[in-house]
C-alpha cells in the first residue's frame, strides 16, 4: 500500500516510497546484526563475568542524509544508485570498555558464517589526521523479506569510551564547521586530547591486563603443607 504524501508531485512520491522501504529493509539489517552483537556480550559476561560492550547506539539515515550524499559522489536521486553504492544507510556504533575489546567483538562477529567483511578501516591504530579514533567495519547480512533474501550492508564502528567521548565532543565543537574554519591552535590542542586519551586507554588496559593476572594468581591453590 503506497503511503500518503499528501501534495508532494507524482514524480516524488515514487521515490520517496522506495526511500520508506528502502529504510524498513536496512532497519531489519540493524536489528539482525545489534541481536548478534547482544548476543556475544552476553556469552562472553557469562564465561568472563563481564561485559565487553558498554552500551550501542544505531541509526538510519534520513533520506535528506542519502539525498546529500548521492549529490555529493555525483549519482541520481534513486534507491538503486542509494543500495549500490552506499554502504553506511545503515549504522551501529560499539562502545567498548576496554582497547582489546574492540578488536574481540570485531573478530567474534566477522568469523560467523552467514557474516561477509566488506571493508575495515582501522583508525585506531591509524588515526584520522584530526585524531580520530575507531575500528570501522562494513559487514553484509542476509535480511529474509517476503520477496526472498537480501544481503545487506551496515556500518559498524567500534570504540573504546575514551574514544567516544573525544568523538562526541570533537564533533559538537565542529558541528556546521568545516576543518578549515577552525584555527591551527585548535585543532592541534584536540589532537594532543587525542594523543592523551589514546594513552589513558593505554593504561586502563594494562591495568585491566594486571588485575587478571593478580586475580588469577590469588585464586590459584596453596601449595600442599609437608
């Protein structure tokens, strides 16, 4: 049943019921991926007593976004040039707690089998010139509709919380500023809180590694009396 745009021009309408379904199949795309990852926090809580993902947060992306983006590399204003040549409709982004973290959930969700790794982009151990910092992964994942499967694409971006506090307020400080706009100085003391909190994950993990360790050791049995 065709959705009702009220005086949007016949021309449109198509196009922005295809952008509807368009969402509607990437949402499900999201859940069955956001359900794998819950899925692996909780077997690894249960066989290490703890949580490697702190919290997920997931998106689509408006049609405006799509629209903007299309223009942008150049392409029509359809939802074919859109699902062949966008991959990041969908997202969801991975707030770990720990630097090891990341690369763990990473590498537990690429090795399912119905799991295809389009595309990494490591930026954490190459940071973005701004000092930007995530595991970027782009996977696709079968979506069963009523016409039959799809393989769709959804972004995965994978961080520490370190890294995801620096991220959120670098991008409100620059929110409707492009790079060039913001002064030398600037730019250079948000690379150096980069380098900072890049070390503090440095250290948390080290001090989590330690703490395992001590743990163990503490819990290992006593030597038997003679």
């Amino acid at each position: 049943m065709k959705t009702s745009f009220g005086d949007v021009p016949e021309e449109l309408r198509e196009l922005l019921d295809g952008f509807i379904m368009m969402q509607c199949r990437y949402q499900s795309a999201l859940r069955e991926v956001r359900t794998k990852l819950e899925i692996l926090d909780d077997e690894f809580r249960a066989r290490h007593s703890r949580n490697p993902i702190h919290h997920m947060e997931s998106r689509i992306k408006r049609p405006e976004s799509i629209a903007q983006k299309l223009r942008r590399k150049g392409l029509p204003l359809t939802v074919q040039a859109a699902t062949e040549n966008l991959h990041d409709i969908a997202g969801i982004r991975v707030v770990c707690a720990y630097l090891n973290d990341a690369y763990t959930i990473a590498s537990l969700l690429t090795s399912q089998d119905d799991i295809t790794l389009v595309e990494t982009r490591d930026y954490i151990r190459n940071p973005k010139p701004n000092g930007y910092r995530s595991l970027h992964l782009i996977v696709k994942v079968p979506v069963f509709m009523s016409a039959g499967k799809l393989l769709l694409p959804v972004e995965v971006q994978i961080r520490t919380i370190a890294m995801d506090f620096w991220a959120s307020l670098e991008h409100q400080l620059r929110y409707k500023k492009s790079t060039s706009d913001v002064p030398d100085a600037l730019n250079r003391q948000l690379c150096e809180a980069a380098e900072k909190i890049a070390a503090l994950d440095s250290d948390m993990q080290h001090i989590h590694d330690e703490m395992v360790a001590w743990v163990q050791d503490v819990d290992k049995p006593g030597e038997p009396l003679t």
